[in-house]
C-alpha cells in the first residue's frame, strides 16, 4: 500500500525510527511521499532516497552519534573556553561533519540534489531566523533566490537539523551582502503532519502516517515549572509543540505512531548498544500497536 510519512524530530530519539520502519516494510507500506524535521528529516530523506529499513539498521546501529559532531582542540583542551564561544559563533558545532556523512549515504544511492528525487516527494523543514518564518524545503527556495534542482539535499538536512547553541546555524546566502540565519526547523513546526494536505480541499491525496517521538496526547506529561530554568525549559518546549499538537489534537491523531521515548534526551549522543535496541524495540511494538487499528 502507498502512503506518505511525517518523520519528527528528536535528535537521537529517531533510533526508534528504524524499529518503526522495519514493521511497516514488512506489512507491504511503500512511501511514496516523506517528511520531516530535524532527525525526522534525515530519516524522511534517507527513505526516500530508497534505504530499507535492514540497510538503514546496518548503517545506523553501529554509529557513535559523538563521531559527526566536529569537535575543535579548544574542546578538547578547554570545555569551557569552547561553550563562550558560542557567544560568537552562535553554536558549539558546525555541523559539516553531519553534512558530509549525509551527502556521502545519499551518493551511494545517487542521489545528491532535489532534482535527483520525483518533485513534492520529499519536503524538509527549517527555521528561518531573519525573517522569522518557517522554511519548507525545496518548495520555499526560490524565495530565497535558489533553484530546487541544484540544492543539495545534504544542505537541506542539515539546516534542519541545526538545534540552537549545540551546532552553529547554517548562514544562508540570499542576495547582494544578505544572509539569513536558519536554523533546526523543530523550533517552529517539528512535526509537521499538516505538509501533505492539499491547500484547496484541506485533504490528503493518500493516506499519511506520522511518526511522532513522544508519547500519546493523553499520556504526555505535564511541564514542572519550580524555577527560572524550568520555566525557560518550559516555555521552549511549549514554542516546539504548540502549533503541531493543536493540529495533531483536531485532526490526525488516529494516524500517528506515538513513540514514547521521552527518557532519552535529544542531545544524548553517547548512548550504548543496548539504548539503541531500547529504542528500536519501541519503534517496532508501538508500530505493531498502531496498525491493529489504523484504518487508513
């Protein structure tokens, strides 16, 4: 059956993905649209460049997440010189080791430019900063004075994945002496299930499954807000989820996976062999769950 996906993001969260992956394969699921935000959009560009989910697990599972982050002497030697220079660079990370390990897996499968896929079948989301808009990739790049078929999709992932302070933001050049400043696009929408909805009839072409890193509506826990961090923490979150979870609230839910894996943190980059299965267990039972009773 041909469906489309909504990856969400989350960081390393998205393992789950792979387990999630691997159930709708087996069940005869063929996308024929992906997107997504952040991890999602890695994971929506990877499938559709034609990984399966046995190849993604073989490239996946033995990754140190710690191995595409381009640390600097400075870190090594000195932590905590590194973190005030986020002052100035805006981030700790630059995120090109990222960018190349994505360029270096879609090439394997020859695909390197928006060009390179079937046009609308692939859409990624950013944050654009400047102009405080949310970005839809490729669909938004003319906007911006770029043309869909000569921008790398490895570029495109990465904006997205580009989560403030911990990586640097993708400075993108968009006319004489202008650059916007774009960053993860979780910020503004980070599961954005609302993509593959036709602007005039407000429907869908075929069905569409979201694959959504948190629990179910009724079972998200409520923010502890005790102090001026938490109540940051809070307000942060609340930022991410709000337009995405009225959506999800009206609409969609009975056609979202959940995937509760809130005890691993985004950023938790140094997570062991057995974390990893954890999360692809999840992806699996809760994939399993899911189909029992989606419609379609």
């Amino acid at each position: 059956m041909r469906i489309d996906g909504v990856f969400a993001g989350g960081g390393v969260k998205a393992f789950s993905f792979l387990g999630a992956l691997e159930i709708m394969e087996e069940r005869g699921y063929c996308f024929e649209r992906t997107a997504g935000t952040s991890a999602g959009a890695l994971m929506a560009a990877l499938v559709k460049a034609g990984y399966t989910a046995k190849e993604l697990q073989s490239i996946i599972m033995p990754l140190k997440a710690n191995d595409l982050l381009d640390k600097t002497k400075l870190m090594e030697h000195a932590p905590w010189l590194a973190w005030l220079s986020v002052y100035w660079n805006l981030g700790l990370y630059r995120g090109d080791k990222l960018e190349r390990w994505i360029n270096s897996l879609l090439a394997q499968k020859n695909i390197y430019t928006f060009k390179d896929l079937p046009k609308g079948s692939l859409k990624i989301i950013a944050s654009d900063l400047t102009s405080g808009r949310i970005m839809v990739l490729p669909d938004d790049l003319s906007n911006y004075g770029y043309k869909e078929e000569e921008f790398p999709i490895s570029l495109a992932v990465k904006m997205s994945c580009m989560l403030p302070y911990f990586f640097r933001p993708v400075k993108l050049k968009t006319g004489y002496r202008k650059t916007n400043i774009v960053v993860d696009g979780g910020i503004l929408s980070n599961f954005p299930l609302w993509l593959f909805k036709e602007r005039k009839s407000g429907r869908c072409i075929r069905p569409v499954i979201g694959f959504q890193l948190s629990p179910s509506l009724k079972e998200m826990p409520y923010n502890k807000i005790k102090n001026a961090v938490e109540l940051y923490q809070s307000l942060f979150d609340t930022m991410r989820k709000a337009h995405d979870l009225m959506y999800i609230s009206k609409n969609d839910a009975k056609n979202v996976v959940f995937l509760p894996v809130e005890d691993i943190k985004c950023t938790q980059f140094d997570l062991d062999n057995q974390q990893k299965e954890e999360l692809v267990n999840i992806g699996r039972i809760e994939t399993k769950k899911f189909l029992k009773k989606w419609q379609g």
